[in-house]
C-alpha cells in the first residue's frame, strides 16, 4: 500500500506559494497550506514525496505499538545512502515544517560536498557549497585558512573575494580580524581614487577598526603593523600627508623584516614625503630600500611607483641623465602593461628632463601623448599637468602668437569643462600670455556656410548623420563631408568639441536643433 501512495504527489506550485496534490486516481487537486483539506489529507495517506522549494524527498508514515499514534519520517537518498529524519505527527506536518527538513537534507547534502571539496584543497568550491548551506561561521574559518599565507596581491579574483565577504554579518567578521583587513583592501580597490564615498570611507575605517581590536587583544604587532600601513595608503589617497607619515613610521616599527609588501608601501610613502619636503639623502636611501624590496617582490607596480620618485630626486639633484633613463624606463613597461598611472607622469617627467635639454621637439611630442592620454582618461590632475608643460615648451620655442594658435585647440576641450578652463586662464597668465587672445582667435574662426551653420545647430544637438541627412533633404554623403568643413573652420576634430564651441561663443541654444541660428552666427562674424 506504502508503494502505491507514493505515486500521489505532494508539490510546491512553480507560480505564486501554494501547492497541489497529484493523485493518479484523482487528478491534480490544489490545496491551501497547512488548511484542515491537508490535514485530513494527511490522516487517509501513509506516504508521499514532497517536491518543495528546497528540493524533494519522501515521507513515510510509521505507528507505534503501544499508542497506535503515527509519526512521520522523511527520507532522501544522497549517493549510495539513505538519509532519514524524523518530521512529527500529522499535526505536525506544517508545509513550513516540511520546508524546513528539505533545508536540513539541503544542508547535509551541501557540507558533504564541501568536505570533498576541501579535502581535495578546492577551496573556491568549498566557500561557496558553504555559504549556499547558510553557514557563515565555517565559510568565515574557510575563507580565513585560505587567505593565511596569502598576501592581498596574490589574489586573482577580487570579485569573488568582495562577494564572499558581503555575506557574511558583521558579528561573524569582528572574530576574523584578516577578513576584515582584505575586505577593507577589496572595498579600497573597488572605488574610484580620488572619490571614495562617504559611506565607502566609513565602512572601511569601521573593518579596520575591527582588525585592530582583535589584534591588539591578541598582542599581534605583526598585524597591527599590517592595518597601519594601509591605514597609511588610504591616507596618502585622501592627501593628509602628516597622517600618512605617522602610520607608515608606525607600522615600520611593528612590521618584522618578512611583511616585505607593506615594508615596501611606507617606505614608497615615507620617501615621498621625503622628497616633498626637500630631504634628498633621506629620499633616496628610502626610496632605494623600497626599490629593492619591490624587485626582490618581482613587483612591477611598486617597482615602477618606486622609480618615478627616484627620477625626480634625480632631477631636483641635477642629475638628468639617471632622471631619463628611469622615466624611459617606466614609459617603456608601462605602456607594455597599458599602466595609464604609471605610464602618464613618466612621459610628464620625460618632457621636462627633454626640455631641460633643449630638446624640444622629443619634449613636444611626449607631453602631447601625455596631454591625449590624461583627456582619455579624464585626470584632471594630470591633464593640467600636460598642460602648463606644453605651453612652457611653445613658449620657448615659438611666438606668442603661433602659442596661442596651439591653445585654441586646446580651449574648445577645455570649455566643456569650466572647472579645467579656470585652471587654464591661470596657466596662461603664469606663462605672460594674453589671457583674452584664445577667444579672440576663436572669434575669428572663418564664417560657416548657411547650410553648414544648419548642420552645426543639428549636430551639436546630438542627431546622427542619418538624421540630420533627412531633415536637411540630402545624402549622408554630403552632411559628412559638411561636417569635415565645419570641423577644420572651428578648429575641433570631434562632435563633443564641436558642442564645446558653440557653448563658449554661445552662438545659439544647444537645447532645441528647431531654433533658428543664422542670426547669431551673422551677429557674432559682425562683431
């Protein structure tokens, strides 16, 4: 009889919470759960599979001897066993009740694979078999054993290791103090530089605050030094420098000869500090301990961060030869690596060790590459950096005049964004250039055609070429080669540039290409 119930099925229903009954000899009936229909179901039925939200098993009702009372069993095969566990009687059988076993077989299933997992040392698979079973204190200690002996630069996939961590509650984090100095560091990276949020920042300085209790608690100066001397990088990125020279002399204190990594950082950090305070002796002997450290580490990065620092002691040494060849060398793997952080203020010191050689057209070149590569990577730091550095370079080899026919290019990708071309009316007046002349210039641009003006007005208005070919009743042909000549009269190379123009000279409002703008193209030519 046992066997022939089991072909009736009890299942949760794929849409919406309710389940149904299937019965060969009845058909397929739904049913509200836990409703006196499913308990008086339960009374007539001695067993059943269940195929729930947590997966499926079978149920088997069995009666006592003495109280003639049933009382349930569940049932699941895992491989070659079978597991049981005891459910209750009917009463008992609430679907959240059933729910809840299917969990628990879930569970055994899972740790079961995980115990495979780590006995073979795939600990990516075990981690996540774990967290799927909703133990988070044994993914923590898995988690914790595979990152003991790991620095935080050996770790491939910071994706995985940030998802990983999230899950895990804060309670179960404050016993871990090295997960929440990775977490901190995976957050720190995930963020752009110079714009971490609020919450990011707040977040970040309450892990490290974790790490530093339970350290401290267990008198770990080793792992204190660690958290120091991040605690001395993040500072570093917000710009605090006396906070950034107090943590990393710490850390250097508590950090024992083999923590070569974080070594490296405070004394990269305290180097630099060095430098800007104009220590040049004390600079270079830090600065080369570090570059040791960093090619003993087979660190490119820190080698190459390392390296810069040294060239500009170098030039401020007066000894160009050694600045050159460390910043070629730096363009040189940089570029190999499509390092951007590296590879700009490498060509910047380039440029100015080439100029100070009175080699002017290498110097031209490579602070123009320097300048494109800042735009692309809209640095303002560094596009003003490229800047004030071509402008020294055009002014000593070129007049005033043809300077400021350089400039005019680079005012119309400056007036996209004010903030940048405040910055650039100051860089011409350091320089003794007319600070009016760029607008002049642009004032002076060779008129437009009617119709070129009537394909400006819809092109900064952000229609295709398509679009602009049939609302002027013309060939896509034709509006691009009438773009090509608004481009060389307005001096620009693109749309966005383009766009930058006409906002300067306000020639006409770029909010509706319907406007008319043949009269203030004409009334601004007349002026």
């Amino acid at each position: 009889m046992a066997t022939a119930r089991l072909n009736t099925v009890i299942e949760h229903l794929r849409v919406g919470e309710g389940y149904f009954i299937y019965d060969p000899e009845s058909g397929q009936q739904t049913f509200t759960p836990d409703s006196p229909t499913w308990f008086t179901w339960l009374t007539t039925h001695t067993s059943f599979p269940f195929h729930g939200r947590n997966g499926h098993f079978n149920l088997l009702k069995g009666t006592r001897k003495k109280s003639g009372e049933g009382y349930w069993y569940a049932y699941q095969r895992q491989g070659k066993r079978i597991a049981k566990c005891y459910v209750g009687r009917s009463v008992d059988l609430f679907t959240t009740r059933l729910e809840e076993i299917g969990r628990a077989f879930q569970k055994i299933q899972t740790l079961k694979a995980n115990t495979w997992h780590e006995r073979e040392g795939m600990f990516t698979e075990a981690v996540e078999q774990t967290l799927q079973a909703q133990d988070a204190e044994h993914a923590a200690a898995l988690i914790d054993h595979y990152l003991t002996g790991r620095g935080f630069d050996d770790m491939q996939d910071l994706s995985t290791l940030r998802n990983w961590l999230e899950q895990l509650p804060d309670y179960i984090l404050s016993r871990y103090p090295l997960l929440c100095l990775h977490y901190a560091q995976v957050l720190s990276v995930s963020v752009e530089p110079e714009h971490p949020s609020a919450s990011t920042l707040e977040q970040i300085d309450t892990l490290l605050q974790m790490a530093d209790t339970c350290w401290r608690a267990e008198r770990d100066l080793a792992r204190l030094g660690e958290v120091y001397a991040f605690r001395a990088y993040l500072t570093m990125r917000q710009g605090t420098q006396e906070q950034t020279v107090a943590y990393a002399s710490e850390a250097l204190r508590w950090l024992p000869l083999e923590s070569q990594h974080w070594r490296g950082v405070c004394l990269n950090l305290l180097g630099s500090r060095a430098l800007s305070c104009g220590q040049l002796t004390q600079a270079t002997a830090l600065l080369q301990e570090a570059l040791t450290i960093w090619t003993n580490l087979h660190h490119p990065h820190g080698a190459r961060s390392c390296i810069l620092l040294l060239a500009t002691v170098y030039c401020e040494k007066g000894v160009l030869q050694h600045a050159e060849a460390c910043y070629r060398r730096v363009v040189q793997e940089a570029r190999e690596v499509g390092d951007r952080e590296d590879l700009i203020p490498a060509l910047l010191g380039l440029a100015q060790t080439s100029y100070k050689w009175n080699d002017m057209e290498t110097a031209e070149q490579v602070a123009q590459e320097a300048w494109d590569a800042s735009e692309q990577w809209q640095n303002q730091e560094l596009l003003l950096r490229s800047t004030s550095i071509l402008v020294q370079i055009w002014s000593h080899q070129k007049s005033k005049a043809l300077v400021q026919q350089h400039l005019i290019a680079l005012q119309a990708r400056f007036s996209a964004r004010p903030e940048l071309f405040t910055s650039l009316q100051s860089i011409l007046q350091t320089s003794g250039l007319d600070r009016e002349a760029p607008q002049r210039a642009m004032a002076n641009l060779e008129p437009l055609s009617p119709q070129e003006q009537r394909v400006l007005h819809l092109l900064v208005a952000e229609l295709s070429y398509p679009e602009i070919a049939r609302e002027l009743v013309v060939s896509i042909n034709t509006v691009k080669t009438q773009v090509n000549s608004i481009y060389r009269k307005l001096n620009v190379h693109s749309r966005r540039e383009a766009r930058a123009v006409v906002q300067h000279l306000h020639l006409f409002s770029t909010e509706s290409h319907r406007r008319p703008i043949s009269s203030s193209l004409k009334n601004h030519e007349s002026r």
